[in-house]
C-alpha cells in the first residue's frame, strides 16, 4: 500500500503518512498464485489549526502545547495560527482565546 507492504489473509493493515489536503492511497494485491488487483481511495486530511493534541477540539490544553512548541523552537503546522510560519506565544494566546470561544481560527 503506497509502497508499505502490508501483511495478512483476511485482515491487513499498514501505516500511510497523509499530507494535509487530498490523497491517494493505492493498493495492490497479491496472491500466492501471483495474481494482482489493484485499487485507488482518495482520502482528505483536514488539518485543524489550533488542535495540538488530536482530540479535534481545541482546549487549553492545546494552548499549552502550543506553548511548549514556542518555548522549545519545535516545528508543528497545526499550531502556526497567526499564519505568520512561526510558532510563538501569540499563537499560543489566539489558541486560548478560542478554546474560551472569543475567536475563531
Ligand atoms: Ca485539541
């Protein structure tokens, strides 16, 4: 599956890295005779700015991810809210702001 193997009869699974906005995933099986099919899904990944621990919702607990992001010079897309290519404290701020609903991101 987009170059990952993955194994199993009935059941297979395999781990796929999404890029923000639309994907592709392909699939090709095998059996053990040789015999192959392929199959295409195309899947979008919405990156919800803001939402620093996956729980899509943003909370004061991202807020203070955001923070540690800020303070550490860690890189994550998610948490650039003023849309400026950096992380830093005003992110942080415009996160609990929203998470306390007087903004929107
Ligand atoms: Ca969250």
């Amino acid at each position: 599956m987009n170059g990952e193997i993955a194994n199993g009869t009935l059941d297979w699974s395999a781990t796929v890295t999404l890029t923000e906005g639309e994907n592709t995933i392909l699939v090709i099986a095998t059996d053990c005779a040789g015999l192959t099919t392929t199959a295409a899904v195309t899947v979008r990944y919405e990156l919800i700015r803001g939402d620093l621990n996956g729980d899509n919702r943003i909370t004061i607990a991202d807020a203070a991810i955001a923070l540690w992001i800020a303070a550490t010079d860690a890189h994550n897309p998610a948490a650039d809210v003023s849309g400026d290519d950096r992380v830093t404290s005003l992110d942080a701020l415009m996160i609990l702001r929203a998470a306390a609903g007087m903004i929107e991101l």
